[in-house]
C-alpha cells in the first residue's frame, strides 16, 4: 500500500499564520510539530511506500520537515511535483499513473488532525479489504457538531446513499438530528487502476491530460517533475466532483478517530489548551486586551488579524481581498525560506530594503542578477564566499561588498556552519522577482 500525500493547499482561513508559500500543513502547530510531520508519522508503519505531491515551490520545505522524522525509509519516499495546482483530480490521476494499476493507495491530506490512531488504524485495514475487491473507499468522520465548513456524505453503515454540499447552520443541525450523514474527510482509498477506470469514465479530458502530463514529466530515481504547460491542459476538478459523487463503485467506512482538519482558527482552538485565565496562546509575544471576549487575536510581524470566535471561517473573503490589493502578504511572510536556507526582511520602504540572509552549511544561492537595483552584503557570521563577474573571493565576519544592477553574482557558504549576513537593497523595485538567473543548484534558472 502506498500513502499518497496531498500537500496543495494553502490554507486561507488561518491567515496570516498560514501563507501560499508556507501554508498550515508546514508550520509547527501542534506541540511544536507540524501537521504534514504527524501525517507522514502516523502513515508511514501502516503503509509500504509513501509518495508526496507538492507544489515545486514547496519542495524543500517538504524535504526540511520529513528531515524531523525518525526512521523514515528514503528509499521508499518519493515525490511529485505540480508546477501549478489543478485540484486533487488531477493529482490523485497522476500520482496514480506513476504506480503499478495494483497498488492500492490511501490518498491523506497534509493538514488533518487524528488522535486516535488505534481507531484509524482499524478503519484504514476495513478499508483495504474493500479496496481489495476493486471500491472505491472514503472515510466519513461521525459528526461532533453541526458544522458548516465540512462537506457531508449520507451513508446506511458502508452503502454511501448521497454526498451533500456544505449545508448552513439549520440543515448541519438536522443532519445531527436525524443521524445517517458525517463529515467528507477527503481520504480516500482505492486501486490505482480502479480509480484510473472511474476517471477515464467520468471526466475522460482529466484521465487524457494527466496521462499525457506524466508522459512528459521529467524522472529521477524518486522524482516526478510535471511541466507546466502539461499541467495547465489539466481540467481543474475536486475528486469528489469527478469521481466519486459520481460512480456507483463506492463504500464509505464510518470513522471515529478523533479527526480535525485544522480549517479554521476556531477549529484550531479544539485542540491546544487554555491558560489558567481561558486564553489560548500559541506564542511568547506578550499581546494585552481590555474587555474583549471570546475574541481571536492573530498577530504577525506584518499583520494583525482580530476576529470573533465562531466567525474565523470568514477569514477567507478577507485573503481574497487581499489579493487584489496586497497579494505579497498572502502568499510570503517576513521570513521565507529557500532551498538554500532562508532570509528575514526587517525593513522594506520605498526604494530599499533590508534583509537578514542565513545560508546553510555547503549551500549556495543561484548565480543571479538583478535589474532595477543594487545590493550591499555584510557578513554578520561565517565566512562568504561571493562571485562578482569574473571575481571569486571571500569575505569575513564583519567585511562587507556592493553589487551594482546587472552585475551576475553569487553568495555561498563553504564552511560547516550557518552564514549570516546582512543584504541591503536600493533601487527603483526591490520585489523578489527581480531576479535572472543563469546557473542554479536547485534547478530554478
């Protein structure tokens, strides 16, 4: 059995916590562990193989987190990577075709809480047994609440009889009531093939595109590289909408185990206890309020979020907003991190910016240049190596050197520990896309 695992998603409704490029499944939210880490730690004894499908983007975050987990076996963790997203149709069909038609996959999100794993491991081997003889299995989670941020499935124990769209606050309720209907989990399992059958069936240009897509993908020995222009033909579908609210091949187990998809910041309140004043506090940074109640407080370092409690689902129409106006602040926070290590703005004002760079012990930025502005480099700590033009030389702490726009250059560190040092940037645009790259490490020129 093979554990796919989607990591697409960006997580909207815990904004600013959660951003494009860094989105919730990656950033430290349960006992200073990740949810795409304690995915990966609960599935990887139950299943043979794991394959991970992100956003190239992402990649080496994913890679930075799976280094936190113990005894994960190298050889039988894999990768595939989306140059753009087109929904979990298209990547369940091409994680699919990358496998044998016989092996069955059990298909996780990367940002789902489950807490009883003596309970999922039971429902995950009911499972098998049905995807065994050739069904297409979800999993429906037995409601807690009438919630409205959930899509539902109508079952009579393993016959699925209807699946229904998210319901308002009347209708959850009624659904409680009444019994019969749980939570859409979004795992699923199956056949690589059965699925294929069904998708070829159901949506025949999703099935063509994505098996021309991984026709065309570039492989390694554990990689799946998509080209993008292969995965922009991709029709843009959910699986639920292609597949499985359609086929008449489909059991749902019923699953009590503790689930959470963390949607929301509400949701995430479930699950981190209160203060001995009631209050849940997720950081060190001391934040006083005067008679606010039940109030959600989200301070960043370049933004403050104030909600209602039972309102952060909405969260959401405001990142829509924001990419319209301020899109930067939806998709990256102050720090973001690179292959090669990460960097920190402190300052940005028209015309410069200021930026605290860490690079990682034999690691080194892409040969680069920049149109629209110069750079100054002060090494903090380490030892620099920079390439100017045609000039290789090294900088110690404390020294520092001016790149002019347009001249090509280089910052690696050499050396067996961190490099710190300080970028400050002048020029008319000091945007991250400003740059051209002819030689990269990580196959991004």
């Amino acid at each position: 059995m093979t554990n796919i695992i989607l990591c697409g998603g960006s997580g909207t409704r815990l904004w600013p916590i959660s951003r494009t490029l860094m989105p919730k499944q990656f950033v430290p939210l349960i006992e200073n562990k990740s949810l795409f880490e304690l995915t990966m730690t609960r599935n990887k004894d139950i299943c043979d193989d794991i394959l991970v499908v992100s956003n190239q983007e992402q990649y080496f975050v994913v890679k930075d987190k799976i280094a936190n987990i113990k005894k994960i076996t190298k050889n039988k963790l894999k990768f595939l990577l989306e140059p753009i997203g087109r929904d979990t149709a298209g990547a369940i069909a091409l994680a699919c075709m990358s496998l044998d038609e016989e092996t069955i996959v059990l298909i996780t999100p990367s940002d789902h809480l489950i807490k009883d794993e003596k309970n999922y491991k039971k429902v995950i081997h009911q499972a098998k047994k049905f995807a065994q003889d050739d069904f297409l299995v979800t999993f429906g989670i037995e409601p807690t609440s009438p919630e409205t941020g959930y899509g539902y499935i109508q079952a009579n124990k393993n016959e699925v009889i209807s699946f229904v769209e998210k319901p308002d606050k009347k209708t959850a309720k009624r659904y409680i009531e009444i019994g019969g209907y749980y939570y859409n989990s979004g795992m699923f399992m199956f056949k690589a093939g059965v699925f294929l059958q069904q998708l070829k069936l159901y949506e025949a240009d999703i099935y063509t595109m994505s098996k021309k897509a991984i026709s065309n993908s570039k492989q390694t020995n554990n990689t799946i590289k998509i080209d993008i222009n292969d995965m922009l033909n991709i029709p843009t579908n959910s699986i639920d909408y292609a597949v499985m609210e359609k086929s008449n091949i489909v059991k749902m187990i019923p699953s009590d185990i503790k689930w959470n998809d963390i949607g929301s910041f509400d949701a995430l309140s479930n699950e981190i206890k209160n203060d001995k004043n009631n209050n849940l506090i997720l950081s060190n940074k001391v934040v006083k309020t005067i008679n606010i109640k039940d109030t959600i407080v989200v301070d960043t370092d370049d933004a403050l979020l104030l909600c209602k409690k039972g309102s952060s689902q909405k969260v959401k129409q405001i990142v829509n907003k924001l990419k319209s106006t301020n899109e930067t602040l939806t998709k990256i926070h102050l720090t973001g991190f690179r292959p090669w290590g990460s960097y920190t703005v402190l300052q940005e004002k028209s015309g410069y910016k200021i930026k605290n760079i860490i690079v990682k012990s034999n690691k080194r930025l892409s040969l680069q240049s920049h149109k629209y502005r110069n750079e100054h480099w002060i090494v903090v700590k380490g030892v620099a190596t920079i390439t100017i033009n045609d000039k290789i030389f090294k900088l110690q702490q404390n020294q520092s050197t001016y790149i002019q726009a347009g001249d090509k250059h280089r910052l690696a560190n050499d050396t067996k520990n961190d490099l710190i040092i300080t970028e400050v940037q002048v020029g008319s645009y000091t945007g991250e896309d400003d740059i051209i790259r002819y030689d990269d490490d990580f196959s991004r020129s």
